[in-house]
C-alpha cells in the first residue's frame, strides 16, 4: 500500500510506538471486555444520536461542522465537513442544469447512490469516535476501549489512545483520513453493484476526464468568493485517495489565516447542497430558464456570459428524498502495520489554487450538454 515510502524510512520514536500496539492487537477478543450498564448505556446514546444526525448530506455535514466548533483539536471534523459540502454539491449536480442533461435517469440513481451510501458510512464510523471522545473528556477519563461496540476499527482505537495521551491533532486527522478511505474501499469502491453501476460505465469515465472530482474549499476576499482544493482523478485507488486527504489537510490546515476564512465562509454560510452558497452569481437553487428554451452557452472565463441565466444547482432537500440504508456491512479493514507510514508528513508547497480549473470544468460540462442535445435532436 504505501509504496510511495522507502523501505528504509526510519520510523520517529511516536509512530514506532504506535507500529508496536498495532502488531500486538488481539482482534479475536475486541468485545470480550467487561463493560458496566452506565457503559451499554453511553453505547446506546451514540447510536441513537448517531442515526438521528445520519439522516442525509445536509445533516450530516453541520454535524461535522458543529462539532468541530467545539472541539477545534479534532481537525477531521472540519476537512469532514468541507468535503461533505463537496459531496453534496455532487449530489444535487446529478439533478442540476448541466448533468442532468449528460445522463439519463438511471444513471443518475446509480450516481446518487454511490455518493449517498459513502456519506453515509463514513458518518456512521466517524461520528461515533467524536461522541466517545467528548464524553471521555466530559468524564475525564479513556473510554476508547468501547470503541469496538461500534466496529470502529483497531486501527483507530490505537491512534485515539495515543491522541488521548499526546494531543497530536495531525496525526489524528490523517490516521482518520486513512481509516475512512480504507473503510470504504470493499464496502463502496469495490462493492459489485457500484462498480458495474458506476466505475466501469463510461459516464463515469467522462466525469474523470472533465476532471469532475474537483475538492472545492471557498472564502470570502473582498467582495469576490475564491476557490482552493484539489482534483482527483482516481478515485478507485486507495492511495490516491489518501494522499488527496493529506494535500487536502495541508490546504486547510497548512496557513492559519485562510483557514480561518475558510472557517468563517463555513459557519456563515449554511449547508443547503446548492451551489449557490458559495456561487450565487452563477448558480441558483430556482430554474430561472423557461421550459423548452434551447439550451445556449451561458458561462465562460468565470463569468456569466451578457443577458444569462445562472445555472440551476437545487438544494439538496429538494433534489433527493432521504434514504433508508442497509446496515454498514461489517469487519476489520486493517490487516497491515504499514499503512502507519502514511502517518509521516508530507513535505508539499501546495497552493491549492483551482478556481480557473474548476471554470474550464464548467466550460466543458455546458458544451457537451450542448452537444449531446444538438445530437438527441438529430436523432
């Protein structure tokens, strides 16, 4: 997995300690340990508020982001919920002025539900590690060991003892990066129905190719909205997904004053879905073209262009019912110590800059919406 490490890479005295509980965890007796009625108890209660908040993109993304307002250690909160914003932003796309005109519906309900279903595993593995974290220092004491009743992985019942010791909110965030993405790799990325449904379609090819996979992080300069973040082109390999986590940490975290601004946009502005929260001179949540119009380009260089309407981007509510899922199919994706090499800093001057790139996205997207509309009527 960590191929990107030489072998020779010295481990620091702090992750070698880490490599050694790794090695020596017990798997088999996880749920083997006593625990008291005020324990079942707590369990109980974080399920319960856990699945009260895991309700859709909207939810759970100001979760993420509340929490992180009271606890501003846990730094995967914040990257939590800021990449969630993008996960919703994706998902309202799919019903939007310019894919829903690339896709059919089919397409799109294969699309949605890809997106959902890992928005909402990653929630249902995340959030309970946060609740437990709050009440240990409510109780002021350790209370990971109970960890595994949410078949939270080994791994990070290892890094949350060390994190209760050593405070290291980085090393927390990427060991949470590396677990969530790991978390989803058999139960979404290579899940049989997705990867016939959405991976080996050749929509999902075109989105890769227009670079759709933009990681989109706004503030406020001025009176101007600026855009940073990263694109991911690869989203089936694991350890591209990791590595955008680390740069996407570093684009976040890596300048305290944008970070606040960040920051600001962020509880100022509240989740909805549309892309109008970030973009409102260009996107709105209403479809302000009469039906039947013919469809011509309306955006270029950033801007609209004289006399166009926005592009529609609806509110998430709006756009798609909530969902019911399947229970989080269970076991233990850590099976190798290795993946603690990704734990190393990564040493990259990231300026994250991606406002133009995103644009041409948009150019490209409109065009061939044009396009495949010129070609239907053909037809």
């Amino acid at each position: 997995m960590c191929k990107f490490i030489k072998k020779t890479t010295a481990l620091p005295i702090s992750l070698a300690i880490i490599k050694n509980e790794l090695k020596n965890k017990n798997q088999k007796n996880w749920i083997d340990r006593p625990v008291s009625l005020d324990e079942k108890r707590l369990v109980e209660n974080i399920q319960q508020q856990t699945r009260q908040l895991n309700k859709n993109n909207v939810t759970r993304t100001k979760a993420y982001l509340d929490f992180y307002v009271k606890h501003p250690e846990i730094h995967w909160a914040f990257l939590g919920h800021m990449v969630s914003r993008n996960g919703g932003w994706n998902m309202t796309d799919l019903k939007g002025g310019l894919l829903s005109r690339l896709l059919s519906k089919k397409e799109r309900e294969s699309f949605f539900a890809f997106l959902e279903r890992g928005n909402w595993l990653i929630f249902q593995d995340a959030y309970p590690q946060f609740l437990l974290y709050e009440e240990s220092i409510r109780k002021g004491q350790n209370l990971f060991h109970l960890l595994p009743f949410f078949h939270v992985s080994v791994f990070m019942e290892t890094i949350w003892n060390d994190f209760w010791k050593h405070h290291d909110s980085y090393l927390l965030a990427i060991a949470l990066v590396i677990n969530e993405q790991s978390y989803l790799e058999n139960r979404v990325v290579r899940h049989p129905t997705f990867k016939k449904e959405v991976f080996d379609s050749m929509e999902f090819l075109l989105q890769d190719i227009l670079s759709m996979n933009h990681i989109l992080f706004p503030f406020e300069t001025g009176k101007h909205i600026s855009l940073v973040g990263e694109t991911l082109h690869q989203f089936e390999r694991l350890h591209e997904r990791i590595m955008l986590g680390k740069r996407l940490y570093q684009i976040l975290f890596g300048a305290e004053e944008r970070k606040e601004k960040i920051l600001q946009w962020a509880v100022s502005t509240p989740h909805t879905g549309s892309r109008k929260d970030y973009w409102p001179a260009i996107f709105n949540e209403v479809e302000e073209a009469v039906p039947g119009t013919v469809w011509k380009r309306r955006f270029k260089d950033c801007e609209l262009l004289p006399g166009s309407q926005r592009l529609y981007s609806p509110q998430l509510t709006t756009a798609w019912k909530n969902r019911i899922q399947k229970p989080a199919e269970e076991g233990d994706w850590f099976k190798n110590w290795k993946v603690i090499y990704y734990l190393l800093e990564t040493k990259e001057d990231i300026d994250g800059e991606i406002r133009n790139e995103y644009c041409k996205t948009l150019e490209k997207l409109e065009l061939a919406a044009i396009a495949k509309k010129a070609v239907s009527i053909l037809d």
